[in-house]
C-alpha cells in the first residue's frame, strides 16, 4: 500500500510540475510578443508622426527622435524580415531625394504586411486598405477633397 501513495504522490508532483513548466513556458512567449507587438506599434506611431509633421511642417524635431527610438527598439525585437522591411524602407524615407510615390508606398506596404504577419498571421486585407489609413500618399486636403 505504501508503494501506491508514494507512485501517486510523485505522478502527482510531476503532473504539477509539468504543468507549472509549461505555463510558465506559456508565459514568457505570451511576453516576448507583447513587447514585439508594442515595438512594432511604437515604429507605426513614430511613422505617423513623422508623416503629420512633415505635413503640416511643425514638430519635425520630436517626430524624428520619436522615429530614431522607435527604430532601435524595433531592431531589438524584429525578426530578420521585419528588419530588413524596416531598413529598405527606411532608406527611402531618411534619403537625400524624395523617392518616387510608388516605390515609397510599396516599402511601406511591404513593412506594414510583415509586422501584421508576425502579429496576426495572413490576412485579407489588400494593399489599398492598408495604405488608405496611413497618413502618406496622398494629403488631408487632397483626400478631403475626392
């Protein structure tokens, strides 16, 4: 009899063991997204901002330490296809010369794809719905006006 509490007494402390193991192990991958997904939306935020103050030219100065932070923190955190998204767009965007449209949006986009990859999965949405809500591409009044 004192075979059988002591087997069950230790199946139950593996069990429970196991158990504390892999929620832990849970946890910590639960985590480490959590602060992707907020590296990732502190890059799209700077990006936004970046592109209101270029806009309406005022406050060029905080939107571009903003991007310049973000930017390292993505880079900590980013897979290897994020970051080399990152760094194709963001040779277009700090660039001397102005990039053509098309050539910009499609970095743009190319990030954008990749960061909701590794956040959500595939998706659906199409590029046209991704790049209408960005704040680049065409102007406020432009778009006020259509």
């Amino acid at each position: 009899m004192s075979w059988e509490i002591f087997t069950t007494s230790g199946l139950a402390v593996m069990v429970a063991g196991s158990t504390y193991w892999m929620q832990k192990r849970f946890d910590r991958k639960e985590s480490v997204r959590a602060r992707h997904y907020n590296a990732y939306i502190q890059m799209m935020d700077s990006l936004a901002a970046m592109a209101i103050a270029h806009e309406f030219d005022e406050g060029e100065e905080a939107a571009v330490t903003a991007y310049s932070v973000a930017k390292m923190k993505f880079a900590v955190v980013a897979s290897d296809t994020a970051m080399a998204k990152l760094a194709d767009f963001d040779r277009l965007m700090v660039g001397n010369e102005r990039a053509p449209q098309a050539e910009f949006n499609a970095a743009l986009l190319d990030l954008m794809r990749e960061v909701r990859r590794e956040n959500l999965g595939v998706t659906k949405t199409s590029d046209d719905d991704l790049l209408s809500v960005t704040p680049f591409g065409k102007t406020l009044p432009e778009r006020l006006k259509e």
